[in-house]
C-alpha cells in the first residue's frame, strides 16, 4: 500500500507540475498577444459585445466602439460587425447598443451589421463567421480588450476566419493594473480550451 500511495503521489506531483507549465505558457501567450496590433485592410471591423446599461454602453464597451470607429475611419474596412445578446434583465442587446452608439460616432447606417445572437465569445464569433461565409467573406480586424486578443484569435482559427487582432488602447480595465492582471489571469485558464476546440479534427 506505501508503495501504491507513493505512485499515486508522484503522478499527482507530475500532473499538478504539467499544469502548472501549461498555465504558465498560456499566461505569456496572453500577454504576448495582448500588445499586439496587427491592423490590416480587411472585409469588416468585428466589435466583441460587453456590457451596456439602460441602453448605454459601458464604459469598456465605449472603448471598444470608439477604436473601430477609428479604424472605420482609417479605411480599414467598409463595415462594423457589432456583437452580444440581450443580458439578464436588460431589453435592448448589446449590439443594438453598439450600433445606436455608432451612429451618434458618425458611422453610416449602411456600414453596420447588428449580430445580436450571441451571449459569449464562442457564439458570438460563430454568428459572425456565418454572416461573413454567406457573403463569401472571411478577413477581419477583431476588436476588443487587450486580454481578449489571443482567445479570439483561436476562436477565429475555429470558425475559418482569416483574422487580425486590434485590441482598444483606451480599455479602462487597462487603466486599472490590478484588475488587467486578473483578466489575464482568467484568460489564461480560458485560452486551452479555446486552443483545443481550434483544431479542426475535433469537430
């Protein structure tokens, strides 16, 4: 029995030493990433959803819409695909949100495609693949905070979209040093699923 519990220790010792790699590795793609920006003329701006209030957006989805709109402007793309669903005792979406939001920006109606079905990142790149493939579309910028920047990129590989990373330079989680770090310390036990559901053979 000694002899048992001790292998049964050392396999526990050299799972808990693996995931402990593998976390790490995650933890400096991520923050790798996150200071990349890789702004390339593409088919559409693509604006990840986050929180609105009352029919007002946050003030780190703000920061998001601001920066496509820039990139709008810079001629990097004839549209802006905005994102996100409708939150738990919220009536307007997200993406409703942004678009109002856009509109007041300067950006014409024309440019902007309202993708309100999803409610996270995973649903919502999916619709956004959809909307684009139909077209016959694939290239975009995605846009969203630093710490989002390696998940999407996955998420991008998963639905077949050629994609480019831009994240928000004004992001108010950025502001906050302390509140980055857990970002990117939650986006670090994120990002290993998000790498095993990219690869095409497990679908």
């Amino acid at each position: 029995m000694p002899r048992l519990i001790r292998g049964l220790l050392k396999l526990l010792g050299v799972l808990l030493l693996a995931a402990g790699i593998g976390y790490t590795v995650a933890l400096i793609m991520v923050l790798v990433v996150s200071q990349q920006d890789q702004r390339v003329p593409a088919d559409a701006i693509v604006v990840l959803g986050a929180a609105q209030y009352n029919g007002r957006p946050s003030p780190v989805l703000r920061a998001r819409l601001d920066h496509a709109a820039d990139l709008y402007r810079d001629h990097l793309a004839p549209r802006i695909i905005v994102t996100g669903g409708v939150g738990r005792g919220d009536t307007m979406s997200e993406a409703a949100v942004s678009r109002r939001y856009l509109l007041f920006r300067g950006v014409r109606d024309t440019a902007i495609v309202v993708q309100p079905q999803g409610r996270s990142t995973y649903t919502s790149m999916t619709s956004v693949a959809h909307w684009l493939q139909l077209r016959g579309r694939s290239r975009v910028i995605l846009v969203s905070d630093p710490f989002h920047m390696c998940r999407l990129r996955l998420e991008a590989r998963r639905t077949e979209l050629t994609a480019y990373t831009s994240p928000t330079p004004t992001s108010p989680i950025s502001d906050n040093p302390n509140l980055e770090l857990l970002y990117l310390a939650r986006e670090a036990l994120k990002v290993p699923v998000a790498w095993v559901r990219s690869w095409q053979w497990l679908r």
